[in-house]
C-alpha cells in the first residue's frame, strides 16, 4: 500500500512539494492526508477503470457545495484519476457511536444531525418521479465536527430513499457492540427523527431494512451470536419501523 501511496503523490507535478501526513482506512481507493502549501488537503486516488466512480463523485461534490454537507472539493485531475478535497478534522461517526466513554445524550445529538443530513441531501434531489440516493450508507462514511460531513459518493445513484435509511439503521445496530438496547434506541430515534422531516412516505422501508439485516447476517455467517440476538429483536419487534 506504501507503494500505492507513493505513486499517488510522485504523479502530478503539484504534489512534488507534498507531505504525507497519514492513509485514511479505504477497501476501494488510496485516501491520503497531505499538507501542500501550509494546508492540509485529502487526496482520493481511483484505481485504473474507477473513472466512472469517480466522475459520480465529483459530480455530486459540486452539486452539493453549497450545502454544508461534504467537504469542499478543490480540484478533480482527469489524468491521474485524483480528487483533491478538504480536510474535515473531527470523529468518524461510527466511532463516535460505539465509543462507550460517550454519553448517551451526546450520542442522540450525532443521530439526530446524522437525519437531518440525510433529509438534506434526499430534499436536494427529489423530483417529482425519482430520488438521487447516497449508497453505501454507513456510520463510517461520516464524520462529526458540531455537524455532520458525508464522505465517499462513488456509490450515489437513483433509487429508493428508504435504501439509505435501511442501510444506515443496520450499521447503527449491527456494529460493535450489536443490538444493545442503546443501540436500537438510536436507530429508532434516526427513523423516526428523518421521518417526521420529510413530505413523502416511509412505509415502505421495512423490507429494505429487513434484507439489510440479512445481507450482514449472510457476510457473517458464523457469527452465531448475532442471528440468534437478530431473531430475538424481531420477535419482540424492538424496531419501530
């Protein structure tokens, strides 16, 4: 990955005065933090044949400038399949929520903020026939600085709103620690906090949440624990959705 990192920033000529400060944790692309100029800036590195991703992420990062809702891009570089953005200092949102030193009253403020992000962004591209939605809807595709930023678009596409809202409920629930009775109150108070912000309807979610649920079951198929604790939580219909 070093060596990934290092063809990154040696490419464009702008970054021949770079310092590599840290690599962000990404499954897909090389995400670095860099100081150019006395600032510091993320670079996004797409893999060779990611340019469509790429060309969806930027152009939801411009559309969305001016909305508070994700970090400032500054340049896109066609060539070198690079994206360069602001630096949002702050917490992973998925760490935030599963930090036990994190009062509970605190983390009920992220929640909320984390709705009211997701309102933001589905009012922006509602149209009469059809949603634009995130994709890849999960806790740690956010970070929490007094607001909420989102991260990472590649995934962004037209669909059901109650894709993102099932998507994000189970990451609340299902990472560690799973289904506490913490942790279903948050995803209750996130449906319901999205919910009573939107004019159009949600009853149509729980079969998305409900094959969100067994997606992760199905990727954890050993985990024994969490199918046994996913039945229980049905059975005693603790979700209010």
């Amino acid at each position: 990955m070093q060596d990934d990192i290092s063809r990154a920033l040696d490419v464009p000529v702008k970054f021949k005065q770079a310092n590599l400060i840290k690599q962000f944790k990404s499954k897909k692309h090389t995400v670095t933090l860099i100081s150019i100029k006395n600032s510091l800036q993320v670079v996004k590195w797409y893999y060779i044949d990611s340019k469509m991703q790429m060309d969806r992420e930027y152009q939801i990062l411009t559309e969305l400038q001016n909305k508070n809702l994700t970090p400032q891009l500054y340049e896109k570089d066609n060539e070198n399949l690079l994206l360069l953005m602001q630096y949002i200092p702050g917490v992973n949102v998925c760490e935030y929520i599963n930090n036990p030193t994190i009062s509970y009253l605190d983390k009920k403020s992220a929640i909320k903020k984390l709705a009211d992000w997701f309102v933001s962004f589905h009012l922006k591209y509602v149209t009469k026939h059809h949603f634009q939605i995130r994709g890849d809807a999960h806790l740690r595709n956010f970070i929490y600085n007094e607001g909420i930023k989102g991260l990472d678009f590649e995934e962004s596409r037209q669909g059901n709103p109650c894709e993102d809202i099932a998507e994000l409920c189970v990451s609340i629930i299902t990472t560690d620690p799973i289904f506490t009775n913490e942790k279903i109150n948050l995803c209750n108070l996130f449906y319901e906090t999205y919910k009573k912000n939107i004019s159009w309807n949600l009853d149509s979610c729980n079969p998305f949440i409900i094959s969100a649920l067994k997606q992760v079951i199905s990727r954890r198929s050993k985990d024994e624990n969490l199918q046994h604790i996913y039945q229980e939580v049905i059975k005693n219909q603790k979700l209010n959705f």
